[in-house]
C-alpha cells in the first residue's frame, strides 16, 4: 500500500496550492512546483493530473500528454481527452487528435468534455484542409441548446470560424452573434470578431490592449482548451495498491517518458529549488487545502506518520 508520511504529504500539498495559484500568471513556475510534488509523491493521481495540465498551460506539449496519459491510466477516467487531442494539435499531429475523438467512448464522457473534445476533432481537420468536414462535425444539435450550457459560447464561437473558413460569411455573423449572446463571461472574443466582419476598428488604451499571444485563441485554436482538474480527486493512502499494479504502471510511465523527445524540464525546475519559497508563502496560514484553483476541486495527498514514501 502506497502512503505519504505528513512532512512530505505536507510538502506535497503546498506545491500544489502554489501550482493551483500560479497556473494562469505564471505557467512555466506553476509546472516546476508540480513537478517537485511530482517527485515526492508520482504515484498520487491528483499529482499526475496536477503536472499534465500545468505542462498544458505552459506550451510543454510532450510532457502534458505523458503526464495525462498516467492520469487516465491511475483513475480509470478520460476527463482530459479533449486536452490531449489538442496537444497533439499543437505538435502538429491532427490525425491523432481525430483518433482520439474517434476512439472516444462517449458513453462515458462528461458532456463538456465529450464538447471539446468535438471542437478540437474539428479543428483538426481545418488543419487537414478539410474545412467543410470541420462545418459538418458541428453541426450537432447542442448548437441551439436552450437554456445555454457553460460550453455554448465556445461550440457557437467554434462553427462560426468554421463558417467563416469557408466563405460563409453572414452564416458566420450569426453565430458569432449567437455565441456573444450567450459569453457572459468573456471566455471567446465572440463580439469582436462580430465587430470585425462589421468593419468595426476598435482602438482603446495600449495600458488595456492584449497582444494577440496573450489573448487566448479562439476555441479551435490549439492551445484554447478549457484544462481544470477534475471535481472529485480525493487521493487515500489506499488508492494504490498491489506490486504487479505498480509494476504495470512503472512500465507505461517509461514509454511516455521515452516520448517526451527532450522537453523534459532542467536547471532550477528540476532542482525545484525555486518552486520552495513560494510553495511555502502558499501555505502559510495553516494547513494547506490543495486546490488548482482558487474555485477548483480539493485533491489532497494522504498522510501517514508511521510510513516512508513508497512503503507497503
């Protein structure tokens, strides 16, 4: 059985409040931290999940689909498809990504996922050429869903560049339109591509602009990928057990691994020397409470006062 004795649950813990706070302002520290829990504790899934998405956020391609991969493998779900087939994307493999969508057991996806999942297959093969195949993949009936769901805006944002990739301008519009409509939390940049296609220039404070690298692209976009840890990660000293269990798993984190081509992280990420002080600034205070995000799920490492680190 696999336990954390409290120090090193501790520290655990509190690089993962610091991975939670950093992963938007600071991706690239954000992925350091996680990959010094990674260290500590590679056997607690909510630790893996922690390393894939922060690896996401900071353009580490390689290492997040690695790191999700084990995730999936650790706890039996698929939350993170839609991130791993946008990975692939971005390394510019869009027939894995279709794979993925194809290979997909829908059965079992959350309906937000199993959406995103559908953005990305559909930009995969815009960049395939086949733009008129993207149009068709969207066109699903979740496009006019009444009340609007959390992903509405970005299903709508997603057909309308589609519609717009082929020369369907004022289908486009529309629902640009109708995906503005429903963005009540600014997540697309919906009305002002509207604005846009309406001949609008739109000139405000520099103070105020965004460049375009630091605007998040749209949904379709490599890179656009809602990435949240999943809502229920509770790690118990229990939840790994049996050697050959182990065993299988040491052997499938090699072959990730061994797909990673170089992008493994160095110097002072590695050491995770930098990551310490602001991982204890993070927990100060009292005990740590480990979250992605300020508003995201608890995942906590077990702790076990009589028991090292690996010991069954």
């Amino acid at each position: 059985m696999l336990s954390l004795n409290k120090p090193v649950a501790e520290t655990v813990a509190r690089h993962l409040v610091a991975t939670g706070q950093l992963i938007d302002e600071d991706p690239a520290l954000a992925l350091a931290h996680a990959m010094a829990a990674r260290r500590l504790a590679s056997r607690i899934s909510a630790v893996r999940e922690a390393v894939g998405l922060a690896a996401y956020h900071a353009g580490e391609w390689q290492t997040a689909i690695a790191e999700l991969r084990t995730y999936h493998r650790m706890t039996g779900l698929q939350s993170h498809l839609a991130v791993l087939a946008d990975c692939e994307r971005a390394l510019g493999r869009p027939e894995r990504a279709i794979d993925l969508f194809r290979g997909a057991d829908r059965a079992k996806l959350d309906q937000a996922v199993a959406i995103e999942l559908l953005i990305v297959a559909a930009g995969a093969r815009g960049d395939l050429g086949q733009k008129d195949a993207a149009v068709a993949m969207l066109q699903v009936p979740e496009l006019t869903a009444d009340p609007a769901e959390p992903w509405t805006a970005r299903l709508r944002y997603a057909y309308a560049d589609a519609l717009l990739a082929v020369g369907r301008r004022e289908e486009a519009r529309e629902w640009f339109s109708r995906a503005a409509g429903v963005d009540t939390d600014g997540e697309t940049d919906a009305a002002e591509r509207l604005l846009e296609l309406d001949g609008v220039l739109i000139e405000g404070d520099e103070d105020d602009d965004e460049t375009a690298e630091e605007i998040a692209a749209g949904p379709g976009t490599p890179g656009a990928v809602p990435a949240r840890p999943d809502g229920d990660v509770t790690v118990a000293a229990g939840d790994l057990t049996g050697e050959d269990e182990e065993n299988d798993l040491d052997s499938e984190d090699e072959e990730d691994e061994n797909d990673l081509d170089g992008d493994e992280l160095t110097g002072e990420q590695v050491t995770g020397e930098r990551a310490a002080p602001v991982a204890d600034r993070a927990a100060s205070g009292g005990a740590p409470q480990v979250e992605f995000r300020a508003d995201g799920p608890a995942a906590q490492p077990a702790a076990d006062d009589e028991s090292e680190p690996g010991q069954r």
